[in-house]
C-alpha cells in the first residue's frame, strides 16, 4: 500500500488502532488525533509514555531518562528478558526507547518535526510497544 493510499484510508486505520493501543497511550492521543492535530497526538503520547515510565521506576522526573528506561525494563524487575533470549536483545530495546524520545518526543516539543497521519500512525506504535514492553511478559495459557 502507498503512503498516499494509506493517508487516504486513515480514519478507519486511527479507529481500529486506537482501540488496540495500549490505554495510556489511547487517552493520551485519540482527541488530538480524531480532530486530525498528529503532531501533537504523537507528543502527547510519547510525554504519557516517559511519565509512565518515570513513575513506574520512581523518579520524580526522566532528567536521566537513560536510567529511568533502564530501570523500567531491567530484566529482574520484568521477571525476564522475554520476548528477547539475549540481554544484549533488551539492552538494545532500552536503547531504542531512549533513542525514540531524542528522535520524536523532542524535536515535536520544539515544533520542528513535521507529522503526517502515516507517520504518527508508526509513532504510535512505537510508543505502545515501548508501553507493553515495561509490563511483565504475559504467558497465554494454551487452548484446551
């Protein structure tokens, strides 16, 4: 699918995926989103985000956001390195975590990234997984 065909059929992607999303990410964006306002969806979003995971490692703020990160997807902490079988797997996650802030969160507080609906669809998703990724793995139980 084309990027033009994919900003065309946005409104019944945005209603499908933001039911889907993880709920702190949903609540952060759906207004913004709804009334077309991407950029400040993605950085309501990503800002929901980094105060999650400043609050689930008990920092008062994400001044060291490295740390907070870190912290927040410490395989211990987690009860596992799932879904990755290598800890360099998760240390380079946490490192994308970190990267996803400087890439996105940042430069849309400054207002100098541009946001197409296409875009902050991906951004979306990034910062859902980032947000279903500090919750400890869930094990399915299989179908009887």
């Amino acid at each position: 699918m084309t990027i033009l065909a994919l900003e065309g059929n946005s409104q019944a992607l945005w209603g499908l995926m933001l039911e889907r999303l993880h709920p702190t990410i949903s609540e952060a964006a759906d207004s913004l989103i709804a009334e077309g306002r991407y950029g400040p969806g993605v950085l309501e979003a990503l800002k929901a985000c980094e105060h999650e995971f400043a609050s689930r490692s008990g920092a008062a703020d994400c001044k060291d956001r490295a740390l907070v990160i870190k912290t927040c997807l410490d395989p211990k902490r987690r009860g596992s390195i799932e879904p990755w079988t290598d800890e360099k797997h998760l240390l380079a996650f946490q490192n994308f975590c970190i990267n996803a802030f400087i890439a996105c969160r940042n430069p849309l507080a400054h207002g100098v990234l541009p946001m197409s609906a296409s875009q902050a669809f991906s951004w979306l998703g990034v910062a859902h997984l980032m947000m279903t990724m500090m919750d400890p793995p869930v094990t399915e139980t299989p179908s009887p």
